[in-house]
C-alpha cells in the first residue's frame, strides 16, 4: 500500500475546497466571478481570501449585501469535508 504524503493530502484538500468555494460562489455571484482564490492552514483552521467580479450596473450597497450573503454561507459551509 502506498502512502500519501502530506503535501499531497494538503494539494487534494485544497483542490476540494477551491472546487466548493467556486461552486458556492457561483450560486450566490454568477458565473465565472470568482478569482484570486488564496488558501492557508492555520494554527486555527483554514483562511481563504477570494475577490469576485459583479457588474458594473450593480448598486454599491447591493454588491456589500452579495459578497456578505457568500461569506455567510462560505462560513456556514463545511468546506474541508
């Protein structure tokens, strides 16, 4: 039996949650607005910072409310299952 190394675990973890934050991100932004996805292991768990595209015509106060609704949801979400 061959075991995994670590980095390869961690490359495969980070590979499941980048999937489930574009799939998340999808639903709540649209499509294809997700970049700059940047994932780290900390002493406490996970931080992810992403940045996303939304239309131009979108009111400034509605853009905060849809980048706030994904990170409760992204919060919500058991992404390192």
């Amino acid at each position: 039996m061959k075991y995994k190394s670590a980095a390869d675990l961690f490359n495969e973890a980070r590979a499941r949650i980048t999937s489930k934050v574009q799939e998340i991100s999808r639903r709540v932004v649209g499509d294809e607005s997700v970049h700059d996805l940047m994932l780290s292991q900390t002493n406490t768990g996970i931080y992810l910072s992403c940045h996303c595209f939304l239309a131009s015509e979108i009111p400034l106060a509605k853009a905060h409310a849809i980048t706030e609704r994904r990170r409760e949801i992204l919060r919500e979400a058991e992404l390192d299952q």
